[in-house]
C-alpha cells in the first residue's frame, strides 16, 4: 500500500515539475518576442534587455572604454 502511495506522489511530481518548466519556457519565449517586436525602443536597449533575461553580466566599464576610443 505505502509503496503505491510513493509511486504515485512520485509520478504526479514529475508531471508537475514538467508542467512548470514548459509554462516558464513559453513565458521565456513570450517575452523574448514583446521585447524584439517593441518599435519604440532602439536597439541597445533591446539588447539590453535581452542580457538581463538571459541573466548575462556585461561589464560596462569596458564598454565605455572602447566606445571613448571610438570617439
């Protein structure tokens, strides 16, 4: 009886952790497609927004460094 209790808590868990990941995956995509479709915003900004969704730290002191050569 105890075995078929852990078998089936098991199983819904699994099923519940897929569901979450699939529902996070499209919110994901969601997103990702509201930020590259905005008109109004230019393209360094979306990029930025981008990095931050994507949890990717850019350093801007090296940036501002080479944008002041480039000018």
């Amino acid at each position: 009886m105890s075995v078929r209790r852990i078998v089936k808590a098991a199983f819904f868990c699994g099923v519940g952790l897929v569901a979450v990941k699939t529902i996070s995956s499209q919110k994901h995509k969601n997103d990702v497609k509201k930020i590259l479709s905005d008109d109004y915003m230019d393209d360094h900004t979306k990029i930025e927004l981008m990095q931050d969704l994507n949890g990717i730290k850019v350093d801007h002191k090296k940036d501002k460094k080479f944008n002041h050569c480039e000018k």
